[in-house]
C-alpha cells in the first residue's frame, strides 16, 4: 500500500512538474507575440519588468551622440527620449541607432519613445518652425493649421518620431 501511494504521489509530482514547465515557460515572450491579446501581452510584460525597469519607463532621458549610447543609458530601457541639440539628419541617424540598441541591448527590448517639442513645429535644429498657437489661431484659417500640423508630421516622421 505505501508503494502505490508514493508511485502516485511521484507521478502528481512529475505530471506536476512537466505540466508547469510547459505552462509558465519563461521563455515564451508572449509581450513579444503580435498575435497575443493586448491584455495578455501587456500582462506578461508587466509580471516580467522590475519595479526599477518599471520606473524607467516613465522616464524621459536624452539621447546625446551615437557614440555615448551606452555610456547614456548602460543596457537600461528608458520610457521616452529626445534631443534638440542636433540637426535634423543626425538626430535621425543617432535616432534608429538608439532604437537598435533598445530593441537589442536591453534585458526586455522595449522600444523607446521619440519625442521633441512640437507646438510650434519639429523643435528640431533644422527643422521648419511655424508661429505660435495664439498667432496661429488668430488667422482663423483652419485648413493653414492643418496644413502646418500635417507638414510638422511629415518632419517628424522622417527623424524617427512617430
């Protein structure tokens, strides 16, 4: 009798043990998985990131040149960054250069945010500047202020900043 309760007890514990291996296999990156549900890739990410990963990712860091990109950010995943010291092109370059490094070099491969100030155009060197708001309302020519945003979209897009 005590034979066949502790052949059942070792077959729970190993059916147990495959079962869960094959369950909460910490390698499936399902955060990673596009054909995931939203909510269960978000969830998995979130169960994944540290409490300081989590904190980095509410953070804004500049970007400097593309030779200190790991001196800058040292394998960490921040949230959101921007630059405004460059020209447009090199912002672009030090840009995807920093997004292989996130996608790369960080323990989870989060993508970073691009950001720059925006209100009055791409501030960007380089970058086409536009008057502002209080001046652009005061024309009251709707279809100008759509065209003012669509070309700052444009500018932005090109440097990297969707």
């Amino acid at each position: 009798m005590k034979r066949i309760f502790l052949g059942v007890i070792c077959l729970l514990v190993i059916t147990n043990t495959i079962l869960g291996a094959v369950n909460n296999n910490p390698d499936k990156l399902i955060y990673k998985d596009k054909t995931a549900a939203i909510e269960d890739r978000v969830e998995d990410l979130l169960n994944r990131m540290t409490l300081e990963e989590k904190i980095e990712q509410l953070q804004n860091r500049a970007a400097g040149r593309t030779d200190e990109i790991d001196e800058i950010f040292k394998g960490k995943s921040f949230g959101c960054t921007h630059d405004m010291s460059k020209k447009a092109a090199e912002c672009a370059e030090m840009y995807q250069e920093l997004q292989m490094y996130m996608l790369t070099k960080t323990r989870l491969g989060i993508p970073i945010l691009t950001a720059a100030e925006g209100i009055e155009g791409i501030l960007q060197n380089g970058c086409t500047i536009f008057p502002q708001s209080l001046a652009q309302g005061s024309t009251f020519n709707t279809e100008l202020i759509q065209k003012m945003t669509e070309a700052a979209g444009e500018e932005a897009s090109v440097i990297g900043i969707k």
